[in-house]
C-alpha cells in the first residue's frame, strides 16, 4: 500500500508537471507575440497564423490519445516528448530562424498534447471517485494557470529588460529536462495494467451509448478553449491600442487573470466538494459572460483590471469541471471518453489563432477580442442544455454505496 501511495504521488506529480508545461505554452502567447513580430518584421496577424501550427501539433496527440496509451503505454512517449522538447529548444537556440520556429512550434505543441492527454488520464484513473476526481482535476489544472502567473510576469520582465523572444522557448526546454527527469523516476502501470479498467468492464457497460450530453459538454469545452486564447492572445495588444498603455502595464492584466485563476483553482478543488457540480459551472460561466464582455467593451482601464481578475477567479474551475462533468455521464469513464473529451476542447485550441487572425486583420483588434465574447455566450447556451439533458444525476443517485 505503501508502494503504491509512493507511486501514485510520482504520477500525479508528473500530471501537475504536464498541465504547467501546456500552459506554459498556450497562456504567454500574447506577450511573447511582440517580440516575435519585432524578431521577424511581420504583423500579429502573421504569426497568430504560424500559432496554428502549435494547435495542429498540440491536437494530434490528443485525437489518437487512447491509441497511443494502448501500443506504447504511459512512460515511452512521455519520456520521447520531453526529449523531442529538448532538442527542438537547443536547436531553436542555435538557430531561431523563421522556418524552424515554425517547425519548432509544431514540435513542441505535439509534445504538449501528449503531456496534456497521459496527464488527465493519469488525474482520472488514480481518481475513480467522483467528487475525488473533480476535486484532483482543478487542482491539476491548478498549475496550468500557475504558469500563466508566473511566467507572464517573468516574460514581461525578461522583454523589458531586452530579452529575446527565444527565452519562452529556453524555458520551455528547461521544463523539457525536468519533465525527463521526473518520467524516468516514476514507475508506471504496465501497458496490460493502463487497459485494465476497459478489460474490466461488462459488455453491457461498455457498450453504453454516451448521449446527447457528452456531446453538447464536448462541445462546450470547444467553445471554451476557443473563448480563452483569444482572450490571453489578443487583450494585451487591445490595451496598448486603446488605452496606449505600455507592454508591460497591458501584461500585468493578463498576469492579474491567470493568478486569480490559479488562486481560484487552488480555492474550488474544495468548493465543488460541497456543491453541485452542475451548479457550479452555470455560476462559473456566467460570471464569466458578464466579465469578458466587460473586458472586451469596457471604457474604464481599472474597470478592465478588476474584470479581469473576476474572469481569471471564475473560469478557473470549467475546464476540469466540464472534463469531470463529461466523464460522469456514463457508469464507468474510459480512456476513449477522456480522448473524445480532450479532442473537442483541443479543436478551439486550435482554431482559435486562425479564427481571430482573421476577424483581426477585417475588424481590428476590438473585433478580435470580442469574438471571445461571443464564444462565451454560445457556452453558457451549450451548457445550459448538457444540464437539461445530463445523466450525471441519476446516475449518481442509483449508484450503490460503498
């Protein structure tokens, strides 16, 4: 027992590790988007388009996520992505042209998928129970926007002091090396062990139709990972224009966002113990409405900033909420349902740059902004209904005590 608690703190370590490495990524890509278009002579427009390779890459592994459990396990490709990581850095660093930071981003987001999708499989197989599971994914998507804290700030600094744009990318191989470090260290389930829990299951449940609300949640968190970088990519450039801020001023609003949200993630693993998971995310989400359209409309800069904070607090907990929610409308999750889940989340991630590229480059950045908007209110519509048609309750009090 002992062994096994000693392992189980390994891997969840690691799923703490890979959700830091992804948001790493994904949140400092409006402030590193400056000194790339400074590095390359091109317009925002330009390299929000090369981003989409990040997505494309990033999707990949996501899409094929139980396959790749299933041939080659948990450890190889988490030890294969974290090297992959280190090299592309090194090799960015030595030479940080235009081609291979294209190619460069692809790689790295590929890697950040497989991390993000042997990450949540972990959280959620170690973690049957269902408030357990809840509470252990917000907490793991607690260090997804720790990094968004900690490294908007830094990055900001970093640039202001002349730092080149290859800096995000020298991080990103250190986290590279750690991550190596911690894989090796860790002793994982057996490949026949990592399919058990779709062995076990009867025919019967296997074979249970998912429903209408595992695809009206699936598509909530595409439109939730398609609302929240727009957000973190275009609202420092919004602030610059329009209230002619400075970059480092426009970056302590986006700082301001992920540290409430990481504050909120910390605080909300032991809120949805006490409250109705379902009540929780409709809360969340329109709270969240009414503060970025505030942000994306609103005359009053230190408005803006407590809007943003209030943003940061409130959607802290849907990414995970809405995974846990997902998983809980069928007797028994599996790793095809975690995939599907993490898969149609990831198609925002990877629209996003695309889509807003191009309202941006039509109607500004104003319009850019506010398709984040928009995003969100089709959520809260999409959410609403997975609420009205959710298994999760019934399911949840038929269940036999333990």
């Amino acid at each position: 027992m002992q062994h096994h608690d000693h392992s189980r703190g390994r891997l969840n370590a690691i799923s703490y590790l890979s959700y830091y490495f992804v948001g790493a990524l994904v949140s400092t890509l409006g402030i590193v988007l400056g000194p790339l278009c400074v590095a390359f002579q091109k317009d925002p427009s330009f390299i929000g388009q090369i981003f989409t390779l990040m997505n494309i890459g990033m999707f990949i592994p996501i899409m094929f996520g139980g396959l790749l459990i299933k041939k080659w396990g948990l450890q190889k490709p988490l030890a294969a992505a974290a090297l992959f990581t280190i090299i592309i850095s090194i090799v960015l660093f030595t030479t940080p042209t235009l081609t291979l930071f294209s190619v460069a981003v692809a790689v790295i987001g590929a890697c950040g998928g497989i991390f993000m999708t042997i990450g949540s499989y972990l959280v959620v197989r170690i973690n049957p129970d269902e408030k357990s599971r809840s509470s252990s994914l917000i907490f793991t998507d607690f260090f997804f926007s720790l990094a968004g804290a900690t490294l908007s700030f830094l990055l900001a600094w970093m640039f202001t002091l002349g730092a080149s744009w290859i800096a995000m990318y020298a991080i990103m191989g250190a986290l590279g090396v750690l991550m190596l470090l911690f894989v090796l260290r860790a002793r994982f389930p057996g490949e026949e062990t990592a399919a058990q829990p779709q062995a076990e299951a009867p025919a019967a449940v296997a074979a249970e139709p998912w429903g209408i609300s595992v695809w009206l949640i699936c598509l909530a968190l595409f439109l939730f990972l398609l609302a929240e970088p727009i957000f973190t990519l275009w609202t420092p450039g919004y602030l610059q224009l329009r209230f002619a801020m400075q970059p480092e001023q426009a970056a302590l609003y986006t700082t301001v966002y992920w540290v409430s949200k990481a504050i909120g993630l910390f605080l909300n693993q032991f809120t949805v113990k006490w409250m109705r998971l379902r009540t929780f995310l409709l809360i969340c989400t329109v709270i969240g409405m009414g503060s970025i359209a505030l942000i994306s409309n609103g005359a009053s800069a230190s408005l803006i900033l407590i809007a943003c904070g209030t943003f940061g607090f409130f959607n802290s907990g849907l990414f995970s909420g809405l995974m846990s929610y997902g998983s809980l409308q069928v007797r028994r999750s599996s790793p095809t349902l975690i995939s599907a889940l993490l898969t149609c989340g990831t198609v925002g991630t990877l629209l996003f740059a695309s889509v807003s590229s191009l309202i941006n480059s039509r109607f500004g950045l104003h319009g850019a902004l506010n398709s984040a908007t928009v995003a969100y209110g089709l959520l809260l519509l999409t959410l609403l209904s997975a609420a009205f048609f959710s298994k999760a309750e019934r399911l949840q009090a038929s269940a036999p005590a333990v």
